[in-house]
C-alpha cells in the first residue's frame, strides 16, 4: 500500500513537470505581454527595456528554469497586470473558487445520487422519465446560456437573488467565506446551480446505470428471498455496491468543476481564480497563467490519489493483500 | 403423510407476454413437498424447473406473473399475497438458495452482517442474541472456528465455504420450506457430495420441506425422496425416487435416465435422446415430447398431453411404459437399429 | 440551498454594511490595475485615482480645466522656457500632513523615473523646483504653450508617507518588488480608502476635512465599485437594482435602461475617434493576393474604401444611433477639428467602384483586416459590416478579430496592413495625433503610425508645434499638416465614439468626455 | 463473421427488420421523435444551400441597413421579409442557423470521430499491454485532464494563429476547434475502452485466440474491440452533443468559430448580448435549435444504450 503510494507521487510530480512545461511553451504564443503593460505614448526603447527587464528574451529553457526553481520555493513571480505576488493573488481568490466548487460539488453529488437512485427504482414511473428528459436539458445547454438566463429570471424579473458577485464575505484571517452572510449565501445559489447542474446530470445519468445493473445481481434476489425490506434492499445492500465504481468517476467529475469554473465565473463575475485566469489570458499575464495550471493540476493529482484511497477503504476486496491472506 | 403438506401446488399456471406471443414456462403444475422430505424437481434447462421455485418464493421478474392455480403454504393461500404481506413470509416460513456462491453473497458486507439482518429482521430477539445464533447457524452449516470467521468477508471463504454460509443464511431464520435452485452445479463433484449430506441432514433434524432443483440425475438419486420430472413446462412424472429411477413410466424419464451413467446402473451404452426441447414459443401440437418420443401414437400428436391424474397418477403420458420388467434398455434396440 | 441549523443563526448576527447617507455602487467593465498614481497610464486606473488623489489642474465634467491643487499658473514673465504654479494655500493629506512644494516636487520627479508610464508627458520638462512653500516651477527644454493639458491626470503624492512607507520608486514589476502604493494610497482627494479588492470590490469613504468640501456637490458619502466584465450581467445589475451607476452600458441594451422606470441614460461624444489604418508606405504587402504591388499605396484605392464604408448605416444599425459619424481622425473639441473636414466623408458605391476601376482594380482584390474584439464599442461588429461594404466593390476582406493584447503588438510592431484602431487626445490638441500616427516612425514619434507614411516636410512641421508659442502661427501649420493626411487619405474615420452611462434617476452628473466620473461632481437627490 | 453470398441479401435485411433492435426502437417513441428531430436538422445541414433563402456567409449579399428585423416583419428601411427575422449584422437567422449547423455538427462529429479513435486505440493499447505502455497512457490521461477543453482550445488557437498564413486562417479556425475538443474529450474513451478491456483480457475466448498464434494486434482488433463497442457508441453520442456545446461555449470566451462565418455557437454567443435588449429573436431561435440538437441526440443515446444492453430490456 505505502509502496503504492510513493509510486504515484512520484508520478503526480512527473505529471506536474509536463504540465508545467506544455503550458509555459504555449505561452509564447498567446499573445505580446509588454504592450499590455506599457501605456499608449510607448516608445520601442521602452519595449525592448521591459522585454529585457521580464526576461521575455532569453532563452526558452531558462525562462522555464528559472520558473521552475521560483514555483518550487512558492513564488510565481508577480502579476504583469496588478503587480502583485501572484502567489498572494491566488490565495486572495481561491477560497472564492472553492467555496463555489464545494457546493456545487455538494448539489452535483447529492443531488446526482438521489435522482440517480429515484430514477433506477421507478424506472418505469413517469416522474423518472419526466426527471430523465428535464435532466437531459440541463446537459443541452451551453452553461454560459444557462447561467444568464438564470440571472434573467431570478435577478432581472424577479429580483429575489444578486446577479453577480460573491455578496457580503467575512475575513477569517485569510479565508474569506461567503457562507456566513445571508448575502453570501444568496449570492452562492444561481452560480452553484449553473456549475452543479451539468455535473449533477453526469452523476445521476451514471448512478442509474450502475443501480440498475446492482439491482439485477444474485445477492439482491438473495436478499429479497430472505425477505429483508425492499427500503433496506436498496440503501443497504444496492446503494453500497452501486456507490464503489462511482466514486472513481465522480472523483474526477469533481475535479473538473474547478476548470468548468472559468465560465460560470465570467457570466457571474465570481471572484474566483476561474475568472482570474480569463483575464490573464486577455491581458496575456503569463505568471498568473502558469500559476493557475499548476496549481490545477496539483489538485487534479490530488483528487486522483484521494479517489483511489477511497476505493480501498470502500471496496474491502481491494484490501485482501493488507490482512495476513485469510485462510 | 396425512399431515397438511409443507407446500402444495395445485394447477400453477405461470404466463409472460412477449412479442412472440405469450409463453408459459409452468403449465398446470401440481405437487406436495411433506416437512422433512426433500423433492427433486429435474428437466434440461429451460423446462421451468426454476420458474416454478420463483413463483413458490414470490420473486418472478415482471412481465412473468401467475395466471391461475394455487399455492398453499402449511394449507394458507400465498399466491395471492402481495407486497409486504408475502415479503414477511420469505425468510421466515419460506427460505430460497441459490445456485452461484460466488455472486449470492453481498461483497461489500460481512457474513455476520447478512445473518444478523436476516434474524433481526423476522425474530424479535436482541442483536446480541442474533448474533449468537449466527454463530450457531455457521457452526450447524460446517464452518469451522465460526466464531471468528463471522467477521470475515464473502470473498474470504472458498466455493464450498461460501455455499454453506448461502445455506445458513437461508435456514437462520427457520423457515418450513427451502428452495434449493441448483445449489451444486456451480460446486466441483467433491464439495457437491458434502452440500448434498448438509441438505439431506438438515431437512432430517429440522423437519424442512425442501424443493430441490437440478439437472443432474445424479444428485437427485442421491438427495431427493419423491422427484418430479419436467418437460416444456409441464410435469412429465412425479412419484417416489426408487420407482421413478429403476421404472420410468414417461417415456421422456425413460430416456432421461438411460441417458445418465448411474453408478448403480453398471456398464451399459449411454443413449441418446434424439431432437432437443422445443421452445417455449413454438411447442408442437399435442403432447409437446411427441416428436422426440419412441412410443409416440397418433392421439400423441394430436391430443393435448394429459394431466398426471388423468392418466394413471404417475405420468402424464396416454401410453404410460407399463412397468414390466421386460421393458428394459434391449428391448429399445430395435427401435434405435 | 444547504445551509444547515448553525449556518442560519450565525446570519443573524452579521448585517450587511449600514446604509449611510448616500452610497453610490459603481460598476464598470475593468478595474483599476494598481493604486500606484503614477505605475500606469491607464482609464479605469486614472478614474479610481482621481477619487483619492488630485492633479494640480483637473478637467471637470464637461473638460474644461479647473484649478485643483494649483489656484492659478502662467508663463513665467521674463523666461518663456518656464511656467509657474501657485498652489492651494491649508490643503491637507487625509493623514493630516500638510501639501506643500515639496511634495509636487517629489510627484513629478517620481512621474519622470524609470518605471513610471506617465514620464511621456513630461519629456519636455527639464527640471522642477519650489519657490517657497506654495509656489512652483516647472522648466521646459523649449517654450512648450499646452504644457498644463499634460498635468491633469499628474497626481500629487505625499512626500513624507511615500519615503515613510519605501514607495518613493514607482513598483518594478520585473525587479520582483511590490511597492505599499500599489496597494495602498494617501492622497488630498475628495474620498479616502477603505478597502481594496483587486478585480472584486474597493470600497471609498468621504474625505470631512477635504479643502474643496463646500465648493462641490460632494452629495455621494460612499462608493462601492465593483467591476463587472460580462455585458449582460453588468446591465442585469443594474436593471435588478444591485448597482446604481454603470459607465459602460452596451449600445443595444440603452432602450431597455432608458425605459426601466427609476433609471436613466445620459449620452456625450467621447473623447475617441474610430478608424481604420492602411499600410500605403511598403511596395508590397503579404497579407493580400496582389503580387508585385501594394494596392493601398494608390490613393485611388484608398478613397474608394473610404467611400464604400455607409458610416449611417452602422451609426444606425451596428450603434443604434449612438455614434457621430467622422471625416477626420481627431475628436471634436480638440484644437485642430474643422466641422468642413469632420462632415468631409461621402457613401457613393458607384464612384467607388468608378476609381477601384482607374486605379486597374475593376475585379478587385482580397486583403486581411485585423481588429480588435475586446476594446471599442462594437469593435467586432463594425469590421463585420466593413467587411460586407468593401465585399460590394470587389474588395474581398479576411477579418482577424482577436483580444487587444494581441491586436495593438501588431500595429506597433509593423505586421498588419489593414487594421482597426481609435485614439483619444487627453491634450486636446491635435499635435499629440500628428506625433503618433503622422510622424514618420521612430524613436521617439510615430510609434504607432502603421501606415509607412512618411514625409520630411510634415515631420518638420509637427516638431515645430512642440516649441511654436505664436498660437495663430501653431493653428496654420497644424490646419496645412491636417490638409495632407486629408488629401492622402492616410486613414478611413469611421466615427466619433459615444459614451453611454447608465444610472438610477437618483444620480446626476453630466458625462465627462474623458469617460471618467469625479463623484466630487456628483449630485444625489 | 462469415460473409454472405448476395442471393440471402433480402433476409439480412428481414432478419435487421425484425431484430430485437430494431422491434424496440419501433416501441420506442422517443427514440423515434428524437430520430426524426436529427435526420431533419442533418438535412438541413447538409442541404443548406439549397433550403437557405440567403447565403449568411457571402458578405457581399448583406446589407447592413437589414439588421435586427424581427421575424416576420418586413424591415423598415429595405422592406425585405426574413421569416425568423435577422442578426446584428442583417444575417436571415433561419439561414445562419442552417450554415452555422453545418459547421457545429461537422465540428462536432469530427472532434467525435477524433476523441473516438484516439481513445480507444489507447484505450485498447493502456488495457491490453499493460505494465509500462498502461502507465504512460494513464498518466498522459491526468495531464490531459489538467487542460480543461477551454484551456486546450484558447491555446492551441494561439498557436495556430501564430503559424498558419492569414488567408487560411477561417479554415484553420475550423480545424483548430476540432483538434482542440477532441484532443479534451479522448480521455473518457481511453478509461471505459481501458476498463473494458482489462475485462476482456483474462476471458477463455482472448486466451484461447493467444493461444492459436494471433497477433496482440488482431486479438485486440478482431476480439476485443466488438465487445467493448457497447459503451464506446453511448460514449459517442453524448460527447457528440457535449461537443456541440463546447464549440457554442468557446465561441462565448471568443475563440470559436471566425465571426464572418458564425456557427451554432456563435449566433448564440451574439444572441446573449440582446437579451435584455429586446431583440429576442437572435438568441431564442439558435438555442432552441441547439436545444433540439443535443436533447435529441441525448435520448438517442439513452435509447441506444438501454437497446444495447441485452440485461436491461
């Protein structure tokens, strides 16, 4: 098991060392950072300083040297648009981003499951059906045309909840949370919806397809001949094994709320790290950029090598070689 | 055995509708199992040997469902039953075991786990004292050092293993009646010989009735007391083991046996029943063996097969092989030549 | 959505920020990049700037000029090479400290270092001295006439709290070195700082013991500017009553706000002209399917572009009625403008085609037009229409529109031939166009002229507005300098843009032509 | 497959007609509605030039002065009639939208067809060999997953239009699209082809083929890829309607397809900026359209899965 992790560590390095020199490579062609930099009375003798001065005209592998070296001791450089310490930027904006990402994670998940488990059970009922369609809907849309036409109905037409921003937030000491004010928390439902709902219909559609496969297993005849509960049937017996293969996939589909995160943040103006990278695309800030995709693919790495704890804790097959090979 | 019978079936009509028409896979089914008597139900696979079991335990997969005939438990009407009123019987008074160990075992859970729920479930006894009895239905089933085994998962118990613990399970909350749906194919011959003696021993001690359904003539021969031989879903012979064994009188048992290498029957060819079983979908007119059959007359392909009391109680067939003693395998030679 | 039990107690003991007496949520597109005055020259920058710190001279609401820290400047009597400044007598920082020489002194030595991107207006200033505690001098390497129209965007920082807090240099971004006035500010302004969230939320306070108190308005207590860069959202906000104040409210969308009861659109001309650049000077050009030859370089063909863009047609369609055609490249209120030159540009197909025609191009010939689609209003939009007017006289034109980080690098640096830019002209006076897009290029002029136009004489004549003090003198060569970029058809004008801000009725302001709000001016009822 | 000799040609047909498949589909009214929505709308398409009243590309057939005329009304200025009215730029919607299908069904079938062989060559490669080729192929799979599709497309559209000669540049915006979703969607391919070959592997019938001498490469062409075709073909249908939306989502971040020819996406893009503006009509008729598009294709696969699935029926 410890060797099993150590290995795939050191693959999450190796896998943080690719990402890090395809994103930085692709950066040359995004765009010209110093014109963004320099107002409109520049002149050439200007540009060339600030190229030299950012170091934009050395050579390609030293500039990627020297970032890595920086990104190891935690320092990304500073910001070309706000000329601050992007690793200070990023800290300000994540908790926006994850706050964001844990509750739509929350209604994708819950939500997935629930549904999932309803349409599997009633799978001929017209409510199932009905779910399944409207579910389909969800996916059918763009998120950007979802999200706006959110804010059409609820913040324009009805005024119940704020079309944009993250409310009131309360500093506690370098965590801002949105979660303490009843402005937080309204300003959290349409982005969360907007976010979730894409991946709640993943979830659900995946659930149901492995209910329905659990519910035709021997062990579940088997249960029901020795006449335990259909309630216990399905919750106790069904839902634990149809859980087990989703984890993996629901592991990632997580993960990929982060990056999906970069649309619902632009249509709501979220302060998130989503919205962050946007701009640092516009304004071609590299340093951002390439703190961004590390920092992205550290938590996908993560979520991997969480994923695949969790499937030895659950699944106790997987844990045969840790007892001392039952007799 | 003037005692009311554990389970009588009379009449046991079982339909599902598909777009080839409607199938019957249980044709007018009627039989008793007796507590502490074990009946083999025995045909080639698809003849409805299981179906008539799952109809018994209430657990048919839609669209299958019971048209007509009757289902008596200890003398009280089940196949009218529903919903929670049947669940709360399986288990308690009927208990079902199935044929793969490998797959009727909940992975995720422990095997104290499962007995537990099934006990808590249908005795009103404390989880303690549940659990006490679990340990005692392992150790009755052959498991050795239960007591700390009962922590272990399915996956940490072998093939036979695993088979007594489904047999267990299936006992732990003292039903009357067992449906063993071909618990020893999926075993090798040696644990099969040991699930047969724990079968036949429990029923004795226990005074369950069990229906025991297999393809194999040998296990029958071994385990059973009455058997019931099934065709395309209809009943082809029923009666005591000895006699049906040693003296078919439907011509398929006939065959069926002259086709099984019994230890007790010595060295003879094996022969074999020419033709297979026709589909549910397509059955030929008039008895549904005719075609098959070496004894087959004109009112065979014509007539309805009868029921087993129309004709002479033991099988349905209108020309039942009278039992001379003549009519052993030779006398079939010409027929084959 | 989940909030459990002890989430709800806990929103009952938290309440949003008081309303005091008049707070004013403003939104915007972009946020400011930085607090540091003089780190970037920049709108958004300068406005949020202008709230905390003061120019000696501001323009007001409608760009006139106004005296802020200084009461009154002029020429010196005796030396035409310097102007002197009295400045405002009791003026304090919102520390307390007091604004003295000292402090101008420092400003404008701080504007002309290395980092800064404001040393550009100040090349003709050599160097700044005080005359006693209210009086300054600035002394220019030549007689320069508009050097007070450079000041007014030149904030005034406290000497004493700069060297207190290291932020004497402006931040150097490479240098790895964040300056405490990138993020923090300590100006003589009519509000002060709260709290800052880059890209998020800055929060201003009113200045009580700010010297102008009882010579403006100075109705708005509070303002809270959040930046909003979706269009839709920013309308939403301010249709759903989130945001009282929008400053860049989308062309389509003023029907809606001027309807919506309890809001109302106010429109000016803004300081920034629309066009298009051709690169006539290079004898063949690489992104178009003539070879051998330039086609732009005929002015035959030039003319005829300019003839086929029906500027009505996307004042009405592409803007919605909110542009001011234009004849010439230089907005309406600079010295310079004639309304004949501004009204000069004709919509005539026929004659169009006639002169493509003459100039040996009767079939035409395909070409590459770079735009940005994230800068001007409609930007995209109007290359889109350019496209379907220059198709009708044989023209076929392959639009590139792409973010302005990656647009302007092309004009500056000479890889574009056909391309959309607009130019504003914070000195109000048509020598700052002529230096940058007339010029010839070179070190210091021309940077971003990407027509390859270049022509001794002209050069000559624009250098010498910079030291021209006779102004009848300045305006002639100014009006012979516009005759030749007429005559040459140096650019196709599109039109003058307009600014659109969107408010609750509450608020009243005119429209500054520099699209730069100073809630000084503001009036809330 | 034994190959059959054309004389029983009209019985395979037969045997398709009434196979159980094609019996459910018969009994499946949704899976016929969303049948028919999508033959209709791929004809469109396909036959744009020919149903289209205008051609929305042409620029030298717009004319300005026809923008945002509602539908079915004739334009105030030019007095022409376009049936679901027009654009910013004068573009007939109903012609836009066929054009702009065009080029996000061939975006998105094509970004498809590439995620498809890509993934499942992988997939098959990861799953069968195992050991050192499973982890690089799994790994790649993690740094695949780190590039979100917007990322990927942004970037690989710097690239492009950093190499590619302008007068190519639409064209090439076409192809970066594709190359862009496709390279973001393999990776689900690869993990179920992975999964489902790791099944099929250690099966008698893979063994047994082992045994006989055949090549890696037929074993996994010949026996294992048929088995594990279920999965891919639902997989291909639901990412076929997420790569319609991807295209719409990028042309939202501007990096879509080139404005002057504007797809499905795009024309909703440029909707969404009038939505409070009054003019409903550019946004509502595209999106209804895509709408349409992906449910459809949506319950299709739904329909095609539970159909595949012999258990489930």
């Amino acid at each position: 098991m410890l060797a099993y992790i150590i290995r795939r560590v050191f693959q999450s390095v190796l896998v943080l060392l690719i990402v890090g020199l395809v994103a930085f490579s692709m950066f040359a062609f995004v765009g010209d950072p110093v014109d963004n930099m320099l107002g409109q009375e520049r002149t050439q003798a200007d540009i060339e300083r600030l190229r030299q001065q950012l170091g934009l005209d050395r050579p390609f592998i030293v500039q990627y040297w020297r970032f890595l070296e920086q990104a190891a001791q935690g320092n990304f450089g500073l910001s070309y648009r706000q000329g601050r310490p992007v690793a200070e930027i990023l800290m300000e904006r994540l908790p926006a981003t994850l706050e964001l990402a844990f509750v739509s994670g929350l209604l994708a998940l819950f939500g997935g499951i629930a549904l999932g488990i309803f349409t599997a059970i009633r799978r001929r009922g017209a409510a199932a059906n009905v779910i399944m369609t409207l579910s389909l809907i969800g996916v059918s849309l763009p998120t950007f045309l979802i999200g706006i036409l959110l804010i059409y109905v609820f913040s324009v037409e009805l005024g119940w909840l704020p079309s944009f921003g993250r409310g009131e937030v309360t500093d506690l000491g370098g965590w801002t949370t949105g979660f303490l004010t009843a402005s937080g928390l309204k300003a959290l439902i349409l982005p969360a919806i907007t976010l979730g709902l894409y991946q709640m219909t993943l979830i659900m559609r995946l659930v149901r397809t492995e209910m329905l496969e659990v519910l035709r297993m021997d062990y579940i005849r088997f249960a029901r001949a020795r006449g335990i509960r259909e309630k216990s049937v399905n919750f106790r017996h069904a839902l634990k094994n149809t859980l087990v293969p989703v984890i993996t996939i629901t592991g990632l589909q997580l993960g990929s709320i982060i990056a999906f995160a970069i649309i619902t943040e632009t249509v709501f103006q979220w302060p998130g790290v989503g919205l962050l990278f946007i701009n640092a695309i516009q304004f071609v800030d590299i340093p951002v950029m390439a703190a961004y995709l590390m920092m992205i693919s550290v938590m996908f790495v993560g979520i991997n090598l969480i994923v695949d704890m969790l499937y030895f804790a659950i699944d106790p097959r997987l844990r045969v070689d840790r007892t001392a090979g039952g007799h | 055995m003037t005692a009311t019978p554990v389970l009588s079936v009379r009449n046991l009509v079982v339909e599902i509708p598909t777009r080839h028409g409607v199938l019957r896979p249980v044709d007018a089914v009627s039989y008793d199992i007796h507590a502490g008597e074990i009946l083999g139900v025995v045909g080639e696979s698809g003849a409805g040997k299981s179906m008539t079991g799952n109809a018994v335990i209430g657990l048919l997969d839609p669209p299958a469902r019971i048209v007509s005939g009757q289902i008596l438990l200890s003398g009280q009407p089940v196949h009218t039953l529903r919903g929670d009123a049947l669940r709360r019987l399986r288990g308690k008074r009927m208990g079902m075991i199935f044929q793969d160990p490998l797959t009727s075992l909940n992975p995720l859970l422990t095997v104290g786990d499962q007995l537990t729920e099934t006990i808590l479930e249908h005795l009103d006894v404390s989880p303690s004292e549940a659990r006490k009895r679990a340990i005692a239905a392992l150790e009755e089933v052959g498991i050795p050092a239960a007591r700390d085994r009962i922590d272990s998962y399915p996956h940490e118990f072998s093939g036979g293993m695993r088979q007594r613990v489904v047999i267990a399970l299936a006992l732990c909350a003292e039903p009357d009646l067992v449906i063993a749906d071909e618990p020893t194919t999926a075993l090798d011959v040696s644990v099969q010989a040991q699930i047969i003696a724990l079968l036949k021993r429990l029923c004795r001690d226990r005074g369950v009735a069990v229906m025991l359904v297999t393809h194999d003539m040998g296990v029958i021969a071994e385990a059973a007391d009455r058997v019931a031989v099934m065709y395309a879903g209809r009943l082809a012979e029923l009666g005591p083991v000895r006699e049906v064994l040693t003296d078919a009188h439907h011509p398929y048992t006939a065959g069926l046996m002259a086709s099984t290498p019994l230890a007790s029957q010595g060295h003879r060819r094996l022969r074999q029943i020419p033709g297979a079983m026709p589909r549910l979908g397509n059955l030929p007119p008039g008895c549904a063996f005719s075609p098959r059959c070496d004894h087959v007359q004109d009112r065979c392909r014509h007539d309805p097969s009868p029921t087993l009391d129309t004709c002479d109680g033991r099988a349905a067939c209108w020309f039942p092989l009278r039992s001379q003693k003549d009519n052993t395998p030779e006398h079939d030679q010409e027929a084959e030549a | 959505m989940k909030t459990t039990a002890i989430l709800t107690a806990a929103l009952l003991a938290s309440t949003s920020i008081g309303a005091s007496a008049e707070t004013l949520r403003w939104a915007r597109a972009g946020d400011s990049l930085t607090l540091d005055p003089h780190a970037q020259n920049e709108g958004p920058t300068h406005t949020l700037a202008h709230q905390i710190y003061e120019p000696l001279i501001i323009r007001d609401m409608t760009g006139a000029f106004q005296p802020a820290l200084a009461t009154d400047w002029a020429p010196k009597a005796d030396d035409p090479n310097v102007w002197v400044f009295n400045l405002r007598q009791g003026v304090k920082y919102h520390d307390g400290s007091d604004f003295t020489a000292e402090d101008v002194v420092f400003s404008i030595t701080r504007a002309k270092s290395e980092n800064s991107n404001m040393k550009e207006l100040l090349t003709s200033v050599v160097e700044v001295r005080a005359v006693g505690d209210h009086t300054v001098e600035f002394v220019t390497d030549g007689p320069n006439p508009i050097l007070p129209s450079n000041l007014t965007n030149l904030f005034m920082m406290d000497k004493g709290w700069a060297e207190a807090n290291d932020s004497v240099t402006v931040q150097d971004v490479e240098g790895g070195q964040t300056t405490f006035a990138s993020t923090n500010a300590m100006g003589t302004g009519a509000y002060k700082l709260v709290s800052r969230e880059p890209d998020v939320k800055t929060v201003l306070t009113q200045n009580e013991n700010y010297w102008g108190k009882d010579q403006f308005p100075m109705d708005v207590t509070d303002i809270v500017y959040t930046p909003i860069q979706n269009a839709a959202t920013r309308v939403a906000a301010l249709l759903s009553g989130e945001v009282d104040f929008i400053q860049d409210v989308p062309v389509q969308d003023l029907g809606r706000v001027g309807e919506t009861e309890g809001l109302v659109v106010k429109t000016a001309p803004q300081n920034r002209v629309i066009f298009f650049g051709m690169n006539m000077g290079a004898d063949d050009i690489a992104n178009d399917d003539v070879e051998g030859k330039n086609p732009l370089a005929d002015v035959r063909v030039r003319k005829a572009m300019s003839m086929a863009i029906n500027r009505d047609a996307i004042k009405q369609v592409v803007m919605r009625g909110q542009s001011q055609p234009a004849g010439m490249i230089a907005p309406p209120f600079v010295n310079g403008w004639t309304a004949e030159m501004d009204s000069s540009a004709k919509t005539d197909i026929d004659a169009a085609k006639a002169l493509m025609a003459d100039a040996g191009y009767a079939d035409g010939f395909s070409i590459q037009l770079d735009c940005p689609n994230d800068r001007y209003i409609n930007d995209e939009a109007i290359c889109q229409a350019t496209v379907g007017m220059l198709a009708q006289i044989g023209i076929t034109v392959n639009l590139d529109a792409k973010p302005k980080a990656q647009h302007f690098p092309l004009i500056t640096n000479d890889q574009t031939d056909f391309y959309m830019l607009g130019w504003g002209v914070p000195t109000y006076d048509s020598e700052y166009i002529f230096n940058f897009l007339v010029h010839t290029r070179g070190e210091d002029r021309g940077s971003w002229n990407g027509t390859g136009f270049s022509n001794a004489d002209v050069d000559a004549m624009i250098v010498s507005l910079a030291s021209e003090t006779d102004l009848a003198k300045r305006n002639e060569t100014i009006q012979s300098i516009w005759n030749v970029v007429q005559e040459e058809q140096l650019y196709i004008p599109i039109h003058h843009q307009v600014l659109n801000w969107g408010m609750t009725s509450a608020v009243g302001t005119e429209v500054s032509p520099e699209d730069d709000p100073k809630f000084k001016f503001f009036t809330m009822n | 497959m034994a190959d059959t000799s054309s004389d029983i040609r009209p019985t395979r047909l037969r045997r398709a007609w009434n196979s159980d498949i094609a019996w459910s589909f018969r009994h499946a009214p949704v899976a016929m509605v969303s049948t028919l929505v999508v033959v209709v709308l791929i004809l469109g398409a396909v036959l744009a030039p020919l149903v289209a009243p205008h051609d929305p590309f042409n620029p030298a057939t717009l004319n300005l002065m026809n923008g945002f005329t509602p539908p079915g009304v004739a334009n105030q200025f030019t007095g022409d009639f376009f049936v679901l009215g027009t654009d910013d730029q004068g573009r007939d919607v109903f012609s836009t939208i066929l054009y702009g299908m065009r080029i996000s069904l061939f975006v998105g079938f094509s970004a498809v067809l590439l995620a498809m062989v890509l993934g499942v060559t992988l997939g098959l490669l990861a799953g069968y060999a195992g050991g050192w080729t499973e982890t690089i192929i799994m790994r790649i799979a993690d740094v695949q997953l780190t590039f979100p599709a917007i990322l990927v497309a942004m970037l690989i559209f710097g690239i492009a239009k950093g190499i590619t000669p302008p007068e190519y540049r639409d064209q090439m915006a076409i192809w970066v699209l594709i190359l862009a979703i496709g390279l973001s969607d393999w990776v689900q391919f690869a993990r179920v082809v992975r999964g489902a070959t790791l099944v099929e592997k250690n099966k008698e019938y893979v063994q047994a083929a082992r045994l006989i001498g055949r090549t890696p490469f037929a074993i996994m062409l010949r026996h294992i890829l048929p088995n594990v075709l279920n999965p891919v073909l639902v997989i291909a249908t639901i990412s076929l309607a997420l790569a319609i939306i991807a295209e719409a989502t990028l042309s939202f971040l501007g990096v879509g397809a080139p404005p002057t020819k504007p797809s499905l996406g795009t024309l909703i893009r440029i909707g969404q900026e009038f939505m409070f503006s009054g003019e409903w009509w550019i946004l509502f008729f595209p999106a209804a359209t895509l709408l349409a598009l992906a449910l459809s294709i949506n319950l299709l696969g739904d329909w095609l899965r539970d159909a595949l699935n012999p258990r489930l029926r």
